[in-house]
C-alpha cells in the first residue's frame, strides 16, 4: 500500500490520500482521467478491474468513489473525485474508455445524482424512466408523488442518446446519436419474456436470424432499495438483502451484516461464523441448481427443471425449519444469527449431502453430453478474460473465463480461510464452461459443508449488540462471493443511526449490461443461451 | 381378420333401397364427415390427454388427476374452456388472412386423415396416389402457419412463420424421399396396396437395412414436420413467446392446438403404414397359433395402437432433447439427412433389383 502511495503521489502531486478502511485518494476531476489511466496501465499497479462506482452528495457538492482491484496484485484501492460545475450540470471525465463496465456504472450514477460524465457515449438514465423528475439519491431530492405521478399511458421512448464532449475551447457541448441504425429491424424483447427471467428488456436490431445490437433497458423492479435505506435504522436496512437476489439471499445478508460488523467493532460468534457459511453454501447449491433448470429450460430441455428442483426443494425445507421462511429469510443479523439452527438441521443437510452427488451425475447424464446441448452451447458467447475483467464479470460466468475472481479465496472471510475447497476455473469462456463451472461449484459447495457440518460449535449466535445501533464517521466496503458474483456493499455514515449513503454493488448489474457485447452476431437463439448462462437475475440489478 | 368393408357395403345397399343413388351418396358422405370430425376431436382430446400423462411421468409428476378418473375429462375441460373464450381482434392486422390461417392449417390435417388405413376396408378413399396425396394435402399447413405468421402484424410471429416456412419445406424433402423408399419397395402409391403388400411381413422387417434408415430419417423429419421439439423453433417458447400462434386466442388457437396434435397422430399413423403393415396384425411366418390369435385383435386397434405407440417416441424426444438452432437445424437436414436419403433410395433400389430383401 504505501509504495503504491508514494508512486502515486510522485506522478500526481494533486492527489491526497487517506488510509481508511481502503486506500483512499482524492483527485480532482482534470486529472482524473490520467490517473486512471496510470492506474490501469503501469504494471506495478495494475488495477484493471473496476469494482463500482459510488455516487455521493455530500451536500456541498457531489462528486463519486471508485473502487478498484488489481487481480495481478489482490490490492484495492479507492478514487474520491469530486465533480466540477455547479449543482445543476456537475461534470466528471469518464472513464468509460478505460473501463467496458464503465460506461453502466456511469449511467447509474447519472440516474441517481445528475452528475454528467464527459465522454460517456451513452448519457441515458439507466433505471429511471426518460422523463423522471429530479435525482433521487440527491439530499435536497423532492419525494413529493406529485412531482412524479404513476404514468397511466404509455411512457415516452426514445431512438437517441447523448454524449457530452469537451471541445477544443474547453466548452462542453451536448451530442445527439441514434441507438440504432435508421431503419433497422429491431425486436422488443421483454419485459414480459420467458427468458428474460424476471422483467428486463432487450431492445434487439436483427437482420434474419442475426443480432446486430442489444440495447438493454433495466429498472423494471428499481424501488430504491439505496434510498429507502437512508432512511432507516441499520437493523431495518437488512431486510431489503432478501429481495435483491431473491434465490440465494443468504450471502448478500451476509454481507451487509459484515460491512455493519466491520464498521461498528463487533466480535461475531464463531457459532454464527460457521453457521452463515453453512448456509451461504446450502444457498449456493440452490441457486446453481435452479440456475441448472431454468438454463435447460430456457434450451427446450424442460423435463430437467424438476430434476433440479427437486434438489431444490430439499434445502429449502432445511431452510424453511431453521430460518421459517423459504426465499426471504431475514436470518442473519447484525453479530450473528437470529435464531438457532433446528434440531433436525445436521440430519437433514447430511441427507441432502449423500443425494446431492448422485443427482449431479444423473444431470450430466441427462443433459451435459447431449450432442444437442453441445452443439448450443459450445463456442457461443465466448468471453476472453481481459473482457471478463474490464466488464467485471465475475462469480462463475467470470470464472468460466479463466478469472479466478473468488472472494473466498482472494478475501477469505467468516471461516473460509479454514476450510478446504478448490476455486472452480474454466478457460474456454464459452456458456458451456459457464455452465460446468456452477456445476463443479456445487460439488465444492458440498465439500465445504461437509467439513463444517459435523464441527459446528457450541456456543452463542448473536453478539451482545446495542438496541439502537450508531456507527461511528467513516466509509467501509465490504465484499462476499454471492451465488452469481462478488456483491458489495458500501456504507458511509454520519454519526447517526442510519446509513449516510449505502451503495449496493450488485453482481448482476454488468452480466446485463455484457449481453450486448457476447450477442452481436450471433443468433436470437443464442441470445436465450448466453442470457441463461450468465445467470442473471432482475431485482439484483435493479434494486 | 374381420373386413369392414361388408358393413360399408352393408349400409350402402340399405340405402340404395329407399334412395336414388345421388341421395344415397350424399347421406354416405354426411356420415363419414361425422364420423370424421368425431374420430378427429376424440382423437386430439386423447392426445392432449396422452402427452400430459407421459410428460408428467418424465418429470416425476402425476399429470392431470382431478378431473374424471385419471383425469381423463381434464382435456374435455379445457377445450370447452377454449372453446367459450374470446375471439381477440387486433388492430392493424390482415383481418381475413388472420381469420383463414387456423383453418388452412386445420384442414390440411383433416385432408390427411381421409386416406389414413383405419381398418381392413375401413378406408374413405383408396386411390391410386394415396400416399401421394397425403403429402401434398399436408403441405397446405406450412401455408396457414406462414399466413398466421404474417397476418398477425407482430415482429415475434414473422420470424416464426419465416422459420417455420424455412424448417417445413426442408423437412418436406426428407419426408418424401423416405416415403418414396418405401413407395419404390411396395411398388404402389396406393394405401390400400401397400399395406396389403405387407400381409406376410411389415416393410420394417422385409425391406432390410435402407428401410430401417428409412424409418430412422422419417422420424426424425416427421418430428420436425409437426414443429415439436426438439424442432419447435417456430414456437420456441423461450425464444418467440409462442411463435406465429401468438397472437391467437380461442377456438383459433385452439385450431392450432389441435392440428399440432393431430399432425402427430398423422405422422405417426403413415409411420405406421410404411413401415409396421397399416392394420396388418403382427405375424411371424410358421407360428400358425400366434398369428390365429393375433387377428383376433381388431385391426382398428391395430393402426390405431401402432400410431400411439410411435407418437409415444415422438413424445419422448420432446421432453428429453432441448430444441436445436435454426442454423444447426437446416445444417441436419441438408447436409445429413438429404444426403443420405438419395443414397438410401440408390440402396433401396439395388436391393429391390437384385431380391436382397428379405
């Protein structure tokens, strides 16, 4: 960290760091650009992967916090740039070139502050309708539902997009584009579409049976999950965990409860510790096995979702007996777990063990060798690790691309460190190797919980924990290996007893927006393919 | 084996005697069409019935149990359901050609079913090009699919058609060259012909190795012909919502449903005429007993049980493969299947010429 500082500080003597939680640095928005581009290119650095973008209003002004990672060093860093220009049109270079996943992150943060990125090809809102009202995450934002009233015709669209560029004098000046071709055949795919899973929509151009172009259009289910939670003491905040990826909802309460822990000094039990793991991996192998059926389903293979399910539906009665719910459980909390586990729970997970190999042989019997399956799946939507990365594609789709971008082994937390498991990496990069991959994650998952089912410790689940809970000034990032990629969770706070700002840095977000990317010439057909394997899921990355 | 065509005969006589012939004639055909449509809807109601049991036992489900035993009456429901739902007339739509679509795709099955080998004499029309005939009839479904897609004015329907015209008149072509195998070794295109040429044998057993490749490619193309998976592309369900029946509602769509199913039933009943001896009973050469035994058996039930359990396959292959891609699915047709048919057919002509069957 601290050569990264002085090489820093060498190169851009504007720049002021600050050691917090992450290596922080704050540079203005001339230099900005440069920095990135340093950042990304010199190979003492390397930090090719942007994490997120964190919009914030600090009232006086607004501005954004990168997050970057290096996989070649496993260092992280953050960038607080603070926009220029008044607080009607502030303005900040993007980074958009630099960064694939860029150019989405950028629209979200317009979405919710105003703030324009000069240089972004796509200045759209991304979650918001086109003709909202005001920016919502901003502090002096109007809630009045005059302002914005319930649409009861048909919201307007629009052919064009916008770019703000700088020219020769400085001015920055505003630029009208097509999305599309004049004249192109474009197909409307979604919201309500059977394999969009969940209400996203794909604006297609095709020509025959090849896709040209994908413009992706989200917030279907946007409900503000980031401004309702300023709102709130942090125990409420938690709720709101199980309705973002609502099939493996332990891992991302998981990971608010351990930023809120980080933040506040509390020990977890270890009980607690090995019981969320337990049941992060028991999420995992739903999901994957849901993910399993839905995909085949999706390629016309509707006979194997019950198969899968079947498995399914087995933990989530392990669930439904420990945590008294199946989808949204609501049970971790902050310094531990809210209940304790069912007598019945070693029992049953030990049963689910011994049928869980069995089934996964029976899967690739029924679909994994089928010459149909091969054929649909091999060598369609190949994505190469540098793109993996500068999309931020990560979970096991990024794995599938020979990104070994796992937090529990590049991050370990909870009691990951202790148990062994292997990092599943695949290099073809093709929905095949996505597929496998989750396949081999289940068996993985299986391992780990087989190490700590027979050694869960005595002891206490919850922490003592104050009733009315204040975090003290500061800003924490905390990321886990959610069942479809790395979920952050970003928390700066005032003092008070809720959240100043908490940003969700969900995985789903840059598997939408990389569709377009995986699609352009391939068939509408493979669209269904590539879409299934990246296994993305709607309330995610709407929020 | 008992012949139906004394009771025909029977019930023609009866009404020449208080007719004029013109008079009896049209009775006559009054009552097959009646006996037609309702052979037709029992049919596709058991079919319904049929497919959703075996489906259900593919994936550890019971199927429809509620309503009658076995839920036998469930598919009765729901084409009565169809029945009184709404016609949706959209805006911006061939108004005519939209109407006509179902019907087109409904008769070309109805077409079919008028040279099927029901029985022993139980036939309405045995003529010289049978076969023929039947192949060109059904060819006027990819016509009414083509229009629905068309007329519906809806992006997701045109690729359908487009896909279902491009996936039908590929397929058409293995259809007919392996029905022609067959025509070639039967030496007829009369039904009435071939299966009485299989009185001493079924062509599956007689016609040797190129009629065995003759079955196998008909399958599959006949599969493909009635737009089930894992051929369904013109109603990829995940891809095009549901293809160029979208925008149907009620007994329109119901005509598709329904000719879907029937298309099947047709598909497999040819199956069953070229290859596995129409109505013929099973008979193995020398066991006099069993083949005694064997012709008791209706032959009614005899075509009709050889179709099922040739439909049950094409049942199968839906619910286990996952649907293909168009261009992988008009690469097997063109460069595999057609291909080897003209071979098959060289084959099977050698073998006719030089006496290798058997």
């Amino acid at each position: 960290m601290a050569n990264i500082q002085e090489k820093i500080a060498k190169l851009f003597p504007e720049a002021s760091f600050e050691e917090a939680d992450t290596l922080t640095i704050t540079i203005p928005d001339a230099k900005w650009h440069d920095l990135a581009k340093t950042l990304r290119d010199d190979a003492e650095l390397a930090f090719d992967y942007l994490v997120t973008i964190v919009g914030m209003d600090w009232k006086d002004s607004l501005g954004c916090i990168y997050y970057l990672d290096s996989t070649k060093h496993n260092t992280h860093i953050a960038v607080k740039v603070i926009a220029t220009g008044d607080r009607e049109t502030p303005y900040i270079h993007s980074i958009s070139d630099l960064y694939a996943i860029g150019c989405i992150y950028e629209r979200e943060v317009y979405d919710f502050f105003g703030i324009i990125f000069i240089g972004n090809p796509d200045m759209r809102r991304l979650f918001l309708s086109i003709d909202w009202k005001g920016f919502p995450l901003r502090k002096d934002y109007d809630m009045d539902p005059n302002i914005n009233p319930v649409p009861l015709e048909s919201e307007r669209q629009s052919d064009f997009t916008q770019m703000y560029v700088e020219d020769a004098d400085g001015k920055i000046v505003k630029e009208e584009k097509r999305v599309f071709v004049e004249n192109d055949f474009v197909v409307n795919i979604g919201p309500q579409h059977p394999a969009t899973h969940g209400v996203l929509r794909f604006r297609t151009a095709v020509d025959g049976e090849t896709i040209k172009k994908i413009d992706v259009y989200m917030g279907y289910i946007h409900r503000g999950v980031e401004k309702i939670c300023e709102m709130d003491t942090y125990f409420q905040t938690l709720h709101f965990m199980d309705r973002l990826d609502y099939f493996s909802a332990h891992p991302y309460h998981h990971c608010l409860c351990m930023c809120i822990e980080k933040a506040a000094n509390i020990e977890v039990p270890r009980r607690a510790q090995v019981i969320r793991v337990i049941m992060d991996e028991l999420s995992r192998i739903a999901s994957h096995c849901l993910f399993i059926g839905t995909f085949c389903m999706d390629l016309g293979a509707t006979t194997m979702l019950f198969y899968t399910l079947r498995v399914r539906e087995q933990i989530l009665d392990i669930m439904d007996k420990t945590c008294g719910a199946r989808m949204t459980f609501n049970y971790e909390t902050i310094g531990g777990v809210i209940a304790d586990l069912d007598p019945d729970f070693v029992k049953d997970v030990k049963a689910l063990l011994e049928v869980l190999p069995k089934n996964i042989k029976e899967y690739n019997k029924l679909f994994t060798g089928n010459v149909i399956t091969r054929n649909r799946m091999e060598g369609v939507g190949v994505l190469s690790r540098e793109d993996a990365i500068s999309w931020a594609i990560t979970g096991p789709s990024g794995r599938g691309s020979g990104w070994a971008c796992d937090i529990r082994k590049t991050a370990p937390y909870a009691v990951y460190d202790e148990v062994e498991f292997d990092e599943v990496v695949r290099t073809e990069g093709d929905s095949m190797a996505r597929f496998k991959v989750r396949m081999d994650e289940m068996e993985q998952s299986a391992r780990i919980i087989a190490q700590l089912i027979d050694k869960i410790p005595e002891g206490d689940i919850q922490a003592k924990v104050p009733k009315v809970l204040r975090l003290p000034e500061g800003r924490w990032y905390q990321t886990v290996e959610g069942c479809r990629g790395a979920f952050g969770i970003y928390i700066e706070s005032d003092g008070g007893t809720s959240p100043y700002r908490l940003k969700i840095a969900p995985p789903c977000l840059p598997l939408a927006a990389v569709v377009d990317h995986l699609t352009e010439g391939s068939k509408i057909a493979d669209l269904i393919t590539i879409g299934g394997s990246l296994d993305y899921i709607v309330p995610d990355m709407d929020r | 084996m008992q012949d139906f065509s004394e009771l025909t005969a029977f019930i023609h006589s009866l009404l020449m005697q208080f007719l004029p012939h013109w008079a009896a004639v049209t009775v006559e055909c009054v009552i097959i069409a009646v006996c037609l449509l309702l052979a037709y809807s029992l049919l596709a109601l058991f079919y319904i019935w049929f497919e959703r049991k075996v489906c259900a036992a593919f994936q550890c489900r019971l199927g429809p149990n509620r309503v009658g035993p076995w839920g036998l009456l469930q598919s009765v429901a729901d084409m009565f359901k169809i029945l009184i739902k709404e016609l949706i007339s959209l805006k911006y739509t061939d108004k005519f050609l939209f109407a006509l679509a179902p019907y087109l795709v409904i008769l070309a099955s109805m077409l079919g079913f008028a040279v099927l080998p029901w029985g022993n004499g139980l036939q309405i029309i045995d003529f010289n090009i049978g076969i023929f005939f039947l192949i060109a009839c059904s060819s006027i479904g990819v016509l009414g699919i083509l229009l629905a897609g068309w007329s519906s004015n809806n992006k997701f329907t045109l690729i359908g058609a487009l896909r279902s015209g491009a996936q039908m008149v590929s397929y058409e072509l293995s259809v007919g060259l392996s029905i022609l195998t067959m025509v070639a070794f039967a030496g007829s295109m009369s039904i009435g012909d071939i299966v009485n040429a299989q009185a001493n044998g079924w062509f599956i057993f007689t016609g040797h190795v190129p009629a065995v490749i003759a079955f196998v490619i008909y399958l599959i193309a006949g599969t493909a012909e009635t737009n089930r998976g894992p051929f369904d592309l013109p109603e990829a369900e995940s891809e095009l919502t549901a293809g160029y029946h979208t925008e149907y509602s009620g007994i329109h769509f119901g005509f598709f449903y329904l000719a879907e199913y029937l298309n099947l039933f047709i598909v497999a009943g040819v199956a069953a005429l070229m290859f596995f001896g129409g109505w013929m009973p099973f008979h193995i050469n020398g066991w006099d007993g069993f083949n005694h035994v064997m012709d008791y058996i209706p032959s009614v039930v005899w075509f009709i049980g050889k179709a099922i359990a040739l439909s049950f396959i094409i049942i199968w292959f839906k619910w286990t493969f996952p649907r293909l891609r168009i261009d992988q699915l008009l690469a097997l047709e063109w460069k595999y299947l057609l291909p080897i048919n003209l071979v098959n057919l060289v084959l099977m002509v050698c073998c006719i010429v030089y006496g290798w069957h058997f």
